[in-house]
C-alpha cells in the first residue's frame, strides 16, 4: 500500500500501539486487559508498519526474528510457573512482593506469567503473518 | 516373588538388544529359566508340607487389583513344569534355530511368554491372571508367526491369537462378573464364597465364560483346530508351548476355580461331555495323519480332553489322576516333540510315511523317543502307567457313569497309545533309506533334553512316590482330599491291571496292522467342509467383506457426505428426544429486555451471515465474515465481557488481514453443485441450526450453577491479588490451562512456518 | 433477547454447517469459523448474560458484589478465540499449500479412495 498518510500515521502509530499494548498488558490484572490482548495489539502494531512501509522495513526495524520471542515467552511463563516449585510450594503458586511498585501496581509472579503469554502470542501472530506474506 | 515373576518380562527387553550370534553366547538365556526352576524348587518341601505361601504386592488397590501371588500345590506342579521344561526348550532352541541373527528376538518372546505362564498360574487376583492369561496369547502369536516369510505360519498365528484372544474376551467377561458377585478378585475369598457364586442367577453366564475362555485356550472341541495349525511353528515352541504348557492354561483355570465354582451338575457334566467327546474325537483324528506333528497335536488335544474329562468328574481319585496324568503327559509329549524337531532337522521331513531307520543315525534319539512312546502308553515301570492307573481307577469310581466313561477311556487310550507308537517308534525302526544315510548326527545339546525328559518318565514310573507330596498338594487345591496314600507301582491283580493290560495290546495291535498313508489324509480331508475350522474361516471371510462393504459405503471420500452422516444421524438421536421437550409457552419477562442497539446488531449479523452464503465474491465473503466477528465483539461489549471484546477485535482484525494475504490468491468461487442438492444442503443444515437453538434455549431454562464463579469472584483477589476475574482465571486459577494454550500456539506457529517455508518438491507436484 | 440470541445461535449454525456442506475449501474454512462463532456464543450464553457487569472487582472491594457477569464462561471463550486463530492461520495455510500442489480447492478433485493407499 503506497499511501504517503499511512506512512507518515504509522511512524507514529507504531510506537504508541506499542506503548499501548504493554499498557494492557500490565492493567491486565486489575482492569480489563491482558497478556494476550497486549500481544495481539502489539502484533497488530507491526502489521500496520509493515503494510505502510513494507515487510523488509518493518523487519530491519524489529531486527531480530520474531519467532525468537516464541521460546523467550514460552520459557518465562515456565519460570514463572515453576518457580514456586523450588520454595516447596505446588505448581503455579503466586508469589508477590509485599510493596507494590508505582504504576505497576504489586510485582508477583503471576505478571511474569502475563509477560510470557504477552511474548508468544506477540510471536507467534508475527511469525505467522510475516511468513504468509512473504510467501505470497 | 514379584521378580521371579517379572524376571522373564525384564530379560525379555534385555534379550532384544543383545544379539547373541557367536557360538555358546545362546545359551546363556538358559540360565534364566534355569535359575527360576531352582528358585521354585527351593520352596518345594513347604509346599509339599501342604503349606500356602502367599505374597502380596499392592498395584491398584482402589479397584482390587493386586499383584497376589500364590505358591501352592497347583502352582508348584505348573511353575516347575514352566521352568523346568522351560530351560530344556531354552537349551534346545539354541541349537536348533538355524538363522542365529534372529535368535535374541526368538528368546525374547519365549521369555516373556515364560513370565507370562508364570504369572498366571501363580497369581492369586483373577484380573491379574486375565492380564497374564492375555500376554501368553500375545507372545504365542509371535512364537507361532516365527517364520515370518511363510503365509500358512502368519495365518494360524492370526487363527491362534483370534480363538484364544476371544475366548480371553469372555473370559474377561467372567471373571468381571464373578468379581461382581463374589465381591472380590481374590480366588481365595472367592472360594470362600463359593456357595453365593453357585446360588447367584448368573452362575450359568459364568460357566459359560469361564469354560469359553479355558475351552479356547485348551483347543477344547469345538476350537480345537488352531492347535494343529499352531504347528507352524518352530519344534522347541511346539514342545514348550503347545505340549507342556499354554494349552494347560485352560486345564490350570478348570483346576483352579473347581473348588470355586465346580461340584454342581451343570459343571460337571459339561466338562465331562466336552472333555470326553475331544478326547474321542481328536484321538481318532490321529489315526489319520501322516505329519508326525499332526499326530502329536492331536494326541495332545486327546491328552487335554481327558484331563478336562478328569476335572469334570470332580473326585478325589479324578483330581489326583488329573495332576499326574499333567506330569505324565508333559514328559513324554514334550520329549516327543523335541525328538520330531531333531529327525526334522536333521533329514527336513516330519512326513511318517517315508521315515524310517532313522535310529541308525541318532540312537539317542531313538532311545528317548521310544520310552516316550513307551510312557504314553502306559507301559510299566513307565510313569505313563502309573497315571494310566489312576485314570482308569478314577473312571471305574464314577457309579452309574462307570461303565461309560471306562469304555471311553479306554478306546481312547488305546488310540493315544497307537499315536505314541508312530510318533515314537516308526520313524527309528524298519530300514535306513539311502536319501537319509550321509545325515550327521545331532549334536549332544539337541538330543540331551529329550533324554533327560525320557529318563525322567523312567524315574517317576519307578518311584512314583517321588511325585506324591507335590501331587497330593495339588489334589487338595483342588478341593479333593489331601490325606492321600502315596503313589504305588503294584496294586496286585486286578480290574485296573487288565485294563492296562488291554490297552497296551489294542495299541501294539494297532500299530502292527495300520501304516500311515496319504490316502488317509486325503480321506479326512473330504470331511473338512464339514468342521468347525472351515466353519470359523467362513465367518471371518463374512465379517470381512460386510466390514469391506460398510467402510467403502461410509468411508467414500467425500467430507460432506461424512459431515452429512453424521448431523444427519446426530438429528436422527436428538429430535427424537427434543420433540418431547418443547416448551408450549416462553415467558419473556425473566430475559433481559431487548434494546435499540442490540436490535441493530443482530441485524447487522444475520444480514452479513447471508450475505455470506450467497455472494459468490471473496472479497464480500471476507468483510461479511468480520462484519459477524466484529458485531459478535459489540455484544461482549454490552453484556459485560470487554476483555472478550478486545480479544474478539483484534483476533478479527488479523483474521481479516490473514485472509486478504492468502485467500485473493486463490481461485473464485465456483458455482459447483446443483440447485436440488443446495436446497438438501440447506434443510439438513436448518434442521440443525434449529436443534441447536433448542438445545441452547433448554439450557437456558435450568437454572446456572454458580458456585465455581462465586469461588473465583470472592477469591480473586484474597488469593491472587487481581481485581479482572477473567484474568486471574487465566494467568492464576486455571493459569497450566494458559501455558499448555501458549504451547498450541507456538506449535501452530511453526506448522505455518514449516509448511510454508518447505520447498515443494518435484515428486510432490505429481 | 436471550431468545434473540438462541435464534441467532441456531443461525449461525445453521449458516455454518450449509457452507461447510459446499465443495470448495474455502467456503469450508469459513462455514468452520462461523460455527466457532456460534460455539463462543453459545458458551457465552448459557452462563446467564446481563447488561453492563463486567467481572471486575471495584476499587475498593475485594470481591465482586450484587449482579456481575460470570468470568468462567468469558475465560473458556477467550481462551477459545485464541486457539481458534491459531488454527485458523494454520487452515488457511494448509488450503494454500493444498493449492500449490494440488492447483484446486475442489473438495471433490482431491478425493483419492481410500482402497488405492
């Protein structure tokens, strides 16, 4: 799409539909929200990009390949699912740090699992509509 | 106890990866058995003291299932013969399987069918002597198919496995039910409340179960015909298994639940009716074969039926005849078999008309197939006779039946002995043919077991006391009198003795006046229309077109004329029940009130929904289906679902976009089927929707339970500290549920990567 | 308007089931989203809907008060929309590589007999 307006809107859009997304993603637990609505719009960010600018651009910006945040998120939620484990605590028991953090809100590991999800679909929607288009 | 057991399973999976090519390697599987006989041996003198010994292992206790397992009399008798004969056939395998690539495999399944006859004779729970009873199926279908390459050893293996696999199936069925009725799996406290199992209703069910299982897996009349084809297989398996051991499953199950279930009229006769009529039957149809192992298979199935006759008549006298007659008939039938293996090695023909003289060549041999023969018919000073005794005191004590079953058993007995004299003598005796003269002499390994189990035969007809504490035990597990005299040789002048007397004559009469020939075969042959085997080929030639049939009707090719099958017989079931349920009157006044924009909305889909059947665009098929997505996103954002509704937005949004990359490269839709069809399409699929609807408004008529959300609302944020329910459930209550989700995703992912990334290669485009 | 609702269940359905009776695999794909539809709306329903209580703790509870929304159907649906885009992208791939080596989407023209494997 060779439009000078979604070019120009889309230099700007991407960098507060990010913002956005992780602004979803961390209100996740206390308003609607979530990990994997974030990711999505997220995901949605760079498709826009990439339909303004083309894919070649959009992937030099990302730099690296977004299927790595695929075992990046996988593992994080892992950890974070696994880690009460080590205390002798059963599988996926929250931990919380007892002061909450400003704008955050409380730090547990329950947003370290939201991150994950917030990776892997971020990752796979991305892996999945960068390889289609370039097929096409 | 438990090791013993599982040994021969563990060796099993041992024995697979070690290849056992070079020279005396083979034979160090022989240990195993060999170990396992002194192991049981060890135990020997309690059990003859008449003492139990019980070990238990939990396994499934919730459901009863326990790995009991008991060493008594019974038990000892068969765990002995298992491992006793088990390490002669062992040796023996060694040396007489020629393709030694092979042999590690071959001692693979022979231990795991040694673990699984162990097993079953020794466990105390019935469901696990069922697990056990399956697995010697199982691992004798291998033993059987051995030689793979040829059709006729492939097919009655498959025959073997359907007939006993069967029976297994209803014995299953029985031993359930008993479980069911008794209350437990445990054969001790089953016979304990024996008296409830025989006066419950379906005690006729479980005779019938219970004798389909043994009858199958003891070639019983009317299946008695996958023995003589399970002789396709190699000798040593025909010696251990089909001679000595897995065809005395069924006899050890009769032995086993006598005392549970028999002593009633109904259990005795059938036994004796089946029993004797396999016995006549089998021990004429030796008569008329002239393959050495066509004769010993069906004297085996002879031996079998008169074992069962034995079980049935249900005496002292007749349970004690039975256990030595097992003993009996296993030395010598086994020594038999191994003696045929060697001649058919050795000159590579079992046919009896042409062999002859072979005892030239392999006086051992000779010897020991010659007390075996000598056994088999009751000969003195031959263990055979001492048993043969026993039988004939056993039928003679019968009352009204004496006369009968005596008569019977004696004709017989007097085939059976003949059966033994061609399997024994003929082929040793008369002149060497030139073709057999350059043969080489077996080796010691291969003519070593059947002499020891000759000698053996010999021992036990000298002393037969030997055998009395082991067999008096069994006796008693039966449920006969244990306080038995011990075995004699001599009983002084009697009825018995002239039996024996006359049978022996009948026998050497027999064999002097018949010669095997082929027009005897062809002869039987002529019946073979007639019998149960070419009846239960029939059938299974029926079920296979009928099922041939069904899957070409059904199985078509064709995904809509699955799909319509399958809503149509779905209608079929639902309508039926829903018709009954329909609401004569709605009451509205309990739903929400229905508003300007949720008017908008709906119209808005349905018109998009039809638009999407109709159109024949893709570009419109694509935007009415986001229409209906983001139209179904405007609902959740009303009745309070916005993390619904932003999910729902986004994932439309990327659909929309994944169908505009991919789906404008396709081709357009084309007007393919006709309009009589479309409009078949069209009533089947409002039918459905309607039944849906149905369902969906019947649901809505219950009232909801809500204590699961009530949970996760009043805990949300006491136990996870979050405030968005929906999100706690997912990253919290049900967060393993989010992380297998993530996984699908990521596998989804890389299913798009792959297959897109693949090249398409040339052989693929074809 | 839940009544409304069970009408438009049943058409979706309906509408779902019709295309996916049709030869072409695309119109197989989208018969298959639509059911999902219908499916989410479905659970969506019967965990009794009402207007505007989404299930979100107010500031200063700490549990849901009065009328709310049920979370467990809403979890179950967006856990399904999400796994239904997966395999969404997954079919719509398929269907592309099927064209590539097969040059049809005609349900029909791939039907190989089951008798000839």
């Amino acid at each position: 799409m060779n439009s000078i307006i979604l070019r120009t809107a889309s230099n700007y859009l991407l960098p507060m539909l990010i913002l956005f997304s992780v602004f979803v993603l961390l209100r996740g637990h206390y308003e609607p929200g979530g990990g994997f609505v974030g990711g999505l719009v997220a995901a949605i960010a760079f498709v826009l990009h990439s339909f303004a600018h083309g894919l070649k651009e959009t992937r030099r910006f990302l730099r690296i390949h977004p299927g790595v945040f695929i075992p990046i998120g996988l593992l994080l939620s892992l950890i974070s699912a696994v880690l009460p484990m080590i205390g002798g605590q059963s599988l996926m028991t929250g931990l919380w740090f007892n002061e909450p953090v400003p704008v955050i809100g409380l730090i547990g590991s329950a947003l370290f699992f939201e991150i994950g999800v917030y990776f892997v679909v971020f990752g796979v929607t991305l892996t999945m509509l960068f390889t289609i288009t370039e097929s096409v | 106890m438990l090791i013993a057991v599982l040994s021969g399973i563990l060796f099993a999976l041992l024995f697979l990866f070690f290849r056992l090519q070079n020279g005396w390697l083979r034979f160090i599987p022989a240990f195993l058995p060999l170990s396992l006989l002194i192991y049981f041996s060890t135990w020997l003198p309690e059990v003859a003291a008449g003492k139990e010994i019980l070990f238990k292992y939990t396994w499934i206790p919730a459901m009863g299932v326990n790995l009991d397992f008991k060493l008594d009399g019974l038990a000892m008798l068969f765990s002995l013969m298992i491992t006793g004969i088990g390490t002669l056939v062992y040796i023996y395998a060694a040396a007489y399987l020629s393709d030694r690539s092979q042999i590690h495999k071959f001692f693979s399944c022979l231990s795991l069918f040694m673990a699984a006859m162990l097993g079953l004779v020794l466990s105390d729970n019935l469901l696990v002597l069922f697990i056990f009873w399956e697995l010697t199926s199982i691992s004798s279908f291998f033993l059987i198919g051995w030689n793979t390459k040829e059709e006729a050893s492939r097919k009655s293996a498959v025959l073997a496995l359907a007939i006993t696999g069967g029976g297994g199936f209803l014995l299953l069925a029985g031993v359930l039910l008993m479980g069911n009725v008794g209350g437990s799996y445990s054969i001790q406290a089953l016979t304990a409340a024996s008296a409830t199992l025989k006066q419950h209703g379906s005690y006729v069910l479980m005779l019938c179960f219970v004798f389909a299982g043994a009858f199958t897996k003891s070639a019983m009349f009317p299946f008695h015909f996958w023995l003589p084809g399970a002789m396709k297989a190699p000798t040593p398996v025909s010696a251990y298994l089909h001679s000595a051991t897995m065809v005395k499953a069924g006899i050890y199950l009769l032995f086993r639940l006598s005392p549970v279930l028999g002593g009633e009229p109904l259990w005795n006769y059938t036994l004796m009716i089946v029993g004797g009529f396999t016995l006549l039957y089998a021990a004429f149809q030796s008569l008329f074969r002239t393959d050495l192992k066509g004769v010993l298979a069906y004297s085996t199935i002879a031996a079998l039926g008169l074992i069962v006759l034995l079980i049935g008549i249900g005496t002292t006298e007749s349970f004690l005849a039975a256990a030595v007659f097992i003993l009996v008939h296993a030395l010598y039938k086994a020594a038999l078999f191994l003696c045929t293996g060697i001649i058919d090695h050795a000159v590579h023909s079992r046919d009896l008309t042409k062999l002859s003289g072979l005892r030239k060549i392999m006086m051992p041999v000779a010897i020991a197939a010659g007390i075996a023969a000598l056994s088999s018919a009751g000969i003195p000073f031959t263990f055979g006779f001492i048993g043969k005794d026993l039988i004939y005191e056993a039928t003679m004590q019968t009352g009204m039946l004496a006369i009968q079953l005596t008569g019977l058993v004696l004709i017989a007995n007097v085939l059976l002995s003949y059966a033994g004299y061609v399997a024994g003598f003929r082929p040793f005796t008369g002149a060497l043919p030139e073709a057999y003269a350059d043969t080489t002499k077996p080796e010691f390994l291969l003519w070593g077991p059947p002499v020891l189990l000759a000698v053996l035969s010999l021992l036990f007809g000298f002393f037969p006391a030997l055998s009395s504490p082991l067999v008096n035990a069994v006796v008693a597990n039966a449920g006969g009198n244990p306080a038995l005299p011990d075995l004699k040789l001599w009983h002084g002048f009697n009825l018995i003795l002239l039996l024996s007397g006359v049978t022996v004559l009948g026998g050497v009469v027999l064999y002097l006046l018949r010669k095997p020939a082929d027009s005897q075969v062809q002869f039987m042959d002529r019946f073979e229309s007639f019998s149960t085997r070419s009846f239960f080929l029939r059938l299974a030639e029926g079920i296979k077109q009928i099922s041939h049939y069904f899957t070409h009707k059904l199985q078509n090719g064709y995904l809509r004329n699955y799909m319509i099958t399958i809503i149509s017989f779905l209608l079929i079931l639902l309508c039926w029940k829903l018709v009954k349920l329909i609401p004569h009157s709605i009451d509205f006044s309990a739903m929400t009130p229905v508003s300007m924009y949720d008017v908008v909305i709906l119209v808005m889909m349905v018109s998009a929904i039809f638009v999407l059947i109709f159109t024949s665009s893709r570009l419109t098929s694509i935007i009415s289906l986001s229409i209906v997505g983001y139209s179904i996103c405007l609902l959740f954002v009303f009745y309070g679902a916005p993390d619904l509704a932003m999910t729902q937005f986004t994932i439309d949004t990327l659909t929309a976009v994944l169908f505009m990359l991919i789906l404008l490269k396709l081709p357009p839709f084309l007007t393919l089927t006709n309009k009589a069809i479309k409009i078949r399409d069209a009533i089947i699929s409002t039918i459905f929707g309607g039944v849906i609807s149905m369902i969906a408004f019947l649901v809505l008529q219950e009232p909801t339970h809500k204590t699961i959300s009530r949970f996760y609302a009043d805990n949300a944020y006491s136990l996870a500290k979050g405030k968005n329910v929906v999100n706690v459930i997912l990253v919290d209550f049900r967060g393993s549920d989010t992380l297998i989700e993530i996984t699908v995703l990521t596998i989804a992912a890389l299913g798009v990567y792959s297959m897109l990334k693949l090249k398409i290669s040339s052989s693929e485009k074809e | 308007m839940e009544f409304l609702l069970v009408l438009l269940i049943g058409l979706l359905y309906a509408s779902g089931t019709y295309m996916m009776f049709r030869r072409s695999m695309v119109k197989l794909l989208l018969g298959l989203i639509l059911i999902g539809n219908g499916a989410n709306l479905l659970i969506f329903l019967v965990g009794d809907i009402n207007k505007g209580n989404p299930p979100v703790i107010p500031r200063d509870f700490s549990s849901l008060q009065g009328v709310y929304s049920d979370p467990i159907p809403q979890a179950l649906i967006l856990t399904a929309i999400v796994i239904s885009f997966g395999l969404q992208a997954f079919a719509i791939v398929l269907l592309k590589r099927v064209y590539l080596v097969t040059g049809t989407d005609d349900l029909d023209q791939l039907n190989s007999d089951d008798q000839d494997i």
